[in-house]
C-alpha cells in the first residue's frame, strides 16, 4: 500500500513493508537532489562582507575578555526590540497599511534546549537588507570607538547599549548569531556571523515567514547554557525590563497531569492481555481489586504556552489623579518586595529642559540594615524610557534619604558617557536637587495625620535629626578619646569638626535674650546667659565640660538672682566658725558602723 505525505511543498510517497511504513527509496535519492539544489541556491543568494574594523576590535574584546555580569545581553536585545516597535508604531500613526504584514505589537523569547539557542523576535519595523548589511557590520555606529575606550578605563560592560552598540553584547553568550529579518519594503533576509571578522547575508528561503520585525537567534556557549532556563529568564526580563511599554512573552513547558480510565487506556489493556498469554497464568481477580483497575490512572503531559513576564505596567507614565490607592500599592510590592504597603507616595514629573517622571514612596518602617554602610546607597531605580539602568547611583539622592525607594524615569538623560561620568552628570545633580525637594514635601504631607507621623517618626527620626556631622564625635565617643593616656589634647580640634548647636528662634528665652541684647550689646548677664544655655545643651547632650566650676559659679548666680539675693552683700567672705574635734576612739566607732 502507498500513501503519500506532503513534506516543504513535494509529495513525498512511502510505502509500507510488514506492518511497517518506509520511505520509498527513489524519493530519498530525490529528497538529496532538492537539498542540494537548495544549497547551491541559497549559496547564489549568500553574499559574505567583511565587519568595519572598530567593530572586529569590538567583538575581539567582547569574546576574549571575561566579564561576570553577562546577562546583559537579554537587556540591549530587548530594548532593541522595543526600540523598533516605537519606530513601527509611530509610522502607522499616519499609514495604517504598516501594520498589515503583522498587526500585533509584540516581543516572544523562545529558549530550546534541545539545540541549545535563545530566540527573541519582535513584530518591529524589521531591517531591509541594506540595514542588515550596513547596520551590523560595515558602519560603525559613532560610540564604538567611544565605548572601547570607555572599557580600556575601566567602565562596566553594562554600558554598551548606552554607546549605541548593545547588539554586539549577544556574543558575551553566544558563539553564532542569527537574525532573520523582514521590513515592510524588502524581502526577509537572513544575516549570520560567528564573530570570524566576517558576516553573511542570504535571502530567506527557508518558508519561514515573520510577516515583519525581527527574529535573533543565539546560539549559546557551553557554558552559558543557564539561559535557557525559565526562572532565569523571567528573573532577568523582569530586573532589567519589566516596564517595557510592548508585552514580553516567554515560550515556556507546561506539565500537566491528566486522569484516563482504563477503557481509554487500550494500548495497555492490550499489552497486558498478550503478557498474560505468553505467561499462560490464571488468575483469580476479586471484585475489590477489579474496582481499583477501572479507577482513572494519572500520566502527566507535556505541553507549551506563551507566559506574559512583564504583567508590571510602568504606571508612573500616567497621571497620578488616574491611579488608585491599590495601583501604587501593588507597584511598591513589586518593586520593593516589601510585605507592607507604603506608609505615603509622591508622584511627579518635570518638565522643561529636563524632563523625568518619578514616584517616591517612604515605607512603613526601617529596615534592619538602614545603617549598614556596606549595602546599596540608596533604594531608588534610574531608568531612561523605561529601561532599567542602575539602582546605586549615589549622586542621585543624599545617603540620609536612602530609606525613601521608587523610580525615576528620564527620557532625555545623556548615556553616551561612562558610569563614572554619569554620576557626576550635570543633569543628575538636577534630578537630586528635585528629589530631595520633594522628598520634604512628601515629609510634610505625613505630618498632617498624626498618627501616620508617629510611625514614620519613629522609624526614621535618625535620618531626619542631625546628631553628628562627617567628622564629629558622639558624646560618648569624646569622652572615650579623652580617657586614652597617650592623647594629645593639642591636635584634638584638628581632629574633630566643631560642635553644631541647633536653636529655636521662635522660643520665647530667645526671644527674650535677643531684646536685652539689641537694646545693650555690653549686658554681661546676656553673655553669662547665652554661655549658662550653651553648656546646658552640652550636658543634655551628653557631653562634658572643660571647666565644671565656672558652669558651677553660673548656676549659684542664677540662684541669687532667683532668689533675690544681692550678690554684693553676699560675696563678703564670712568668718568661718572653728572646726570641733572630734575624738578619734568615737570616730573611729562611727567609722566601723559604715558598711
């Protein structure tokens, strides 16, 4: 018997032998033929180029040098992605036609085990073969070169998107690198390099059709096999790009169990019905057992599905009026991972020469490490269009408002420079200056209920009081450094910074003592009571005075004065009356009754 099975467009005939189906042999010799005359076509297509000669410099560099944050690369693929989605999306704005190839706006992320490759594909504005060519090889985007000296000096390999050259960041993980491309106005063509100092680039005949965008496939290295793996995956896509305007879906196995009842299961009624025959064995079955048998048996099923990761909406894009109280609070769990909801948030933007959007929340309460200065500065994201940049930017917001977490988004802050650079931005210093303005008005707004304060008082009055400065000391640590024996007391004001008296102008002593000192700058019991008040502050401070005695003589003129005693009469030195002897056995008795 013949049967036929159509297989790339040809009718391929098998034949069927004992039972058993198998290729006919003529159609095998044929299946070679088309293979060959398919390669020696695709080879007629394949035109091979050369890469510009920074970029050969680059990819060099990326594959000989070790560097341990690889992971990256999903990142620059992804906001890639994104990128030519924006472009797509913006052209059919005015040409609805655009979107007719593929209406979908989407990022799909297929990793396969079996062939060891991580495929992203997008429904982008796709690249004509003149981009390939052009694009990923022959010319160097400007901050190549840029980005090769940025390396040499020590930045962070983390930045290379930054220099316009993220692509070039999948050969950290791959040894070939596939992308199949479509563009509106060309054909699909395919552009494949092993990093070699060369690139090919073929028209697509595989039957494989994208419609439009963008598919990379890489191929890993052996050791770089950890992505493929479905909860790293979702972790890096979530890290790095989880506000992604576009829905980032993972292809991912699903195992399921399913219940069959034994009718359904022939094959093995069959199976053992033969075994038993073989065997020639009787065997007495009760009613007990014979119920077990037809209850339904559980196989489990493997299956696959596309996972939405990015489920996170970037919600600070909207207006705050639009978002309810529930909205920012399942963002702050997201973001934060704290258990609690924020105690208060501050939703802004700015505009004008710089424009940035962010959301500042001030949690419930301190962590346990607030104060630990080997951990992150501070708890605030810094993304440029949504794309995660770096949570430890320690000019973006004062270390004594690193318990305040959320985001801050900018469309227009300058990448193109080094980590180093970035922090000592100009436009960054503008950002924090922001921050911390808001940050008190997000203080002041808590203050209004009572209650709320109390909690945010206590958790962070350390943050907000000033009790010693960079250089200062604590009362209890001046009086540690005086009992040293080998001190010397000359050098110690070069050692600490000066003491900071904080005072109330509004507090009726000072009210006071600045009326008696406008009207008589020479009043010496002004001076004696501003000096009465500053060592008074020393001592509820915790400090120690230098000269106890004159404090002292302060004290009992205060209390003359309280007392109305005239300090003239009272100065006269009185005679002192006779000491009285005392007899030694008596008090030597009245010593020994002093435990």
């Amino acid at each position: 018997m013949k049967v036929t099975v159509k297989k790339k467009g040809r009718v391929r005939p098998i034949e069927e032998r004992d039972g058993e189906t198998v290729p006919n042999q003529a159609m095998v010799v044929v299946d070679q033929v088309h293979a060959e005359v398919e390669e020696v076509e695709r080879m007629a297509d394949t035109e091979t180029f050369a890469f510009q000669a920074e970029i050969n410099q680059l990819l060099s560099l990326i594959i000989n040098t070790f560097y341990s944050n690889k992971e990256i690369f999903l990142r620059e693929l992804i906001s890639n992605a994104s990128d030519a989605l924006d472009k797509i999306r913006f052209e059919s704005l005015t040409d609805k036609s655009k979107l007719d190839g593929q209406p979908e706006l989407f990022i799909h992320i297929i990793p396969d085990k079996t062939n060891n490759t991580l495929t992203i594909i997008d429904s982008g504005i796709g690249m004509t073969k003149a981009d390939l060519v052009n694009n990923l090889g022959t010319i160097a985007r400007s901050g190549t070169k840029e980005f090769m000296e940025a390396l040499a000096a020590g930045a962070d390999v983390s930045m290379i998107g930054q220099f316009g050259v993220g692509f070039y960041s999948a050969y950290l993980v791959a040894e070939k690198v596939i992308v199949t491309a479509k563009h509106n106005d060309d054909e699909q063509y395919v552009w494949e390099s092993q990093a070699g100092g060369s690139f090919t680039v073929t028209r697509d005949n595989s039957g494989e059709v994208l419609g439009r965008g963008t598919k990379i496939t890489l191929y890993l290295k052996e050791d770089q096999l950890e992505y493929l793996e479905e909860r790293r995956l979702k972790d890096l896509i979530k890290k790095h790009s989880e506000f992604i305007s576009y829905p980032i879906s993972l292809w991912i196995e699903k195992t399921t169990e399913k219940e069959i009842s034994d009718d359904e299961d022939e094959e093995e009624k069959k199976d053992e019905e033969e075994k038993k025959d073989e065997e020639g064995k009787v065997e007495e079955i009760d009613e007990e057992k014979e119920k077990e048998e037809k209850k339904k048996k559980k196989i489990k099923e493997v299956s696959h599905e596309w996972s939405l990761v990015n489920k996170q909406k970037p919600i600070w894009m909207r207006k705050p009026e639009e978002i309810a109280k529930e909205e920012y609070a399942a963002f702050y769990k997201s973001l934060t991972n704290d258990w609690e909801e924020h105690l208060a948030v501050k939703h802004f933007s700015v505009e004008g020469q710089l424009e940035f959007k962010a959301i500042l929340f001030a949690p419930k309460r301190a962590p346990f490490d607030l104060f630990d200065t080997r951990k992150k500065p501070n708890n605030i994201k810094l993304y440029v269009r949504r794309v995660f940049i770096m949570d430890n930017c320690e000019e973006l917001i004062p270390e004594y408002l690193g318990f305040v977490k959320g985001i801050v988004d900018s469309e227009d802050l300058p990448l193109n420079i080094s980590r180093e650079t970035l922090q000592q931005n100009k436009i960054l210093k503008v950002i924090r200056k922001n921050l911390v303005k808001k940050c008190i008005e997000l203080f002041f707004e808590i203050a209004e209920n009572k209650e709320d304060y109390a909690k945010f008082y206590e958790a962070f009055s350390k943050n907000l009081k000033l009790v010693t400065g960079e250089y200062g000391w604590t009362a209890n640590m001046e009086r540690i450094m005086k009992a040293q024996a080998l001190r010397d007391s000359s050098m110690a004001g070069y050692m600490s910074s000066k003491k900071t008296m904080e005072i109330n102008p509004e507090n009726s002593i000072m009210e006071e003592l600045r009326k008696r000192a406008d009207a008589d700058k020479n009043d010496k019991s002004v001076k004696d009571l501003v000096l009465l008040l500053f060592e008074t502050a020393l001592l509820t401070s915790g400090f120690s005075l230098d000269e106890p005695n004159t404090f002292g003589n302060r004290i009992h003129r205060m209390l003359k004065l309280g007392l109305s005693i005239d300090e003239e009469a009272a100065d006269g030195d009185a005679e002192m009356p006779p000491l009285e002897e005392a007899d030694a056995d008596a008090e030597g008795s009245k010593m020994e009754e002093v435990d």
